[in-house]
C-alpha cells in the first residue's frame, strides 16, 4: 500500500470520527445537561481545547506513520484507528441515542484498549510523536472513567 494511500484512508478515518461524534454528541444536549456531573469531570472549555487537539493530532500521526514506518506498521495503525474510531463512535451513538449508559461505557474501554497499538506505534516513528499522542490516551481513559459514572448514577 503506497504512502499516500495510507495517508488518505487515516484522514478519512479521522474525518468520520470529528463529523461523527460531533452529529451524535450534539443529539440530545438536553438530556446529557440534565446529568449529575462527577467530581472529576474537566469544565467543558477542556473539551473545546483538547478535541480539536486530538483530531489534529490522529491527522498528523497518520502522516508520520505513513511517511517513516513500514507497511506492517501502517496497517496496524489504520486497523487499530479504524476499531477504535468504530467503538468511540459506537459510544457516542450509545450514549446520546438510546441513552445505554452501560454499553457505552464498554464501547469507551473497547476504544480506549484500541488505542494502546496506536500509542506504540506512534512512539516507533518518533519519540515526540509518541508523547504527543499520550494526551489522547488519558483523555481516553478520563472519558472511560467518566462514562462508568454515569452509567452508575
């Protein structure tokens, strides 16, 4: 698979997961205003900051990848976001739809373990890349942590 093929797919990937979860995040803000919030969750200006970050950040990643590392590696890479794009829209379209509080959180798990292939994989095309990628992951994890609260309450 060329370079740029693998550049191409990854920004498409990505394109669908910032179009996707912003269609089914803005479904039913009502609903989601309603929710006790946790302790623990970020003021919402964090999600206006660290959002456009992380789809940057996917965007850039899926670049490198396919620019320094080897065919094995990209695969890997575009298999690994593809799955774990599919789980965190998988829980956003569960958590905004039909409000199952319980499979979304384990849609969240699901992303977030996708993401540990991608995080060693961005560390083997650079070092800086890898550490840049580290926000997402905690992010990731925060979220998990936050969904399991609310599918709680």
């Amino acid at each position: 698979m060329s370079r740029t093929v693998v550049g191409i797919v990854g920004t498409i990937i990505v394109a669908i997961y910032a179009i996707g979860s912003g269609r089914w995040v803005a479904t039913d803000a009502q609903w989601y205003q309603s929710l006790p919030r946790p302790a623990w969750q970020p003021l919402g200006f964090v999600f206006g900051l660290i959002w456009p970050y992380n789809f940057a950040m996917l965007l850039a990643a899926t670049w490198i990848v396919a620019n320094r590392l080897s065919t094995t590696n990209q695969l890997i890479w575009l298999a690994s976001l593809t799955l774990s794009v599919a789980s965190a829209l998988s829980w956003a379209w569960l958590f905004y739809g039909p409000h199952s509080l319980r499979a979304a959180s384990l849609m969240l798990v699901l992303a977030t373990l996708l993401t540990i292939p991608l995080l060693v994989i961005a560390f083997r095309a650079s070092p800086a890349l890898g550490y840049a990628f580290v926000p997402y992951q905690i992010w990731l994890a925060i979220a998990t942590s936050l969904a399991f609260a609310y599918a709680a309450q």
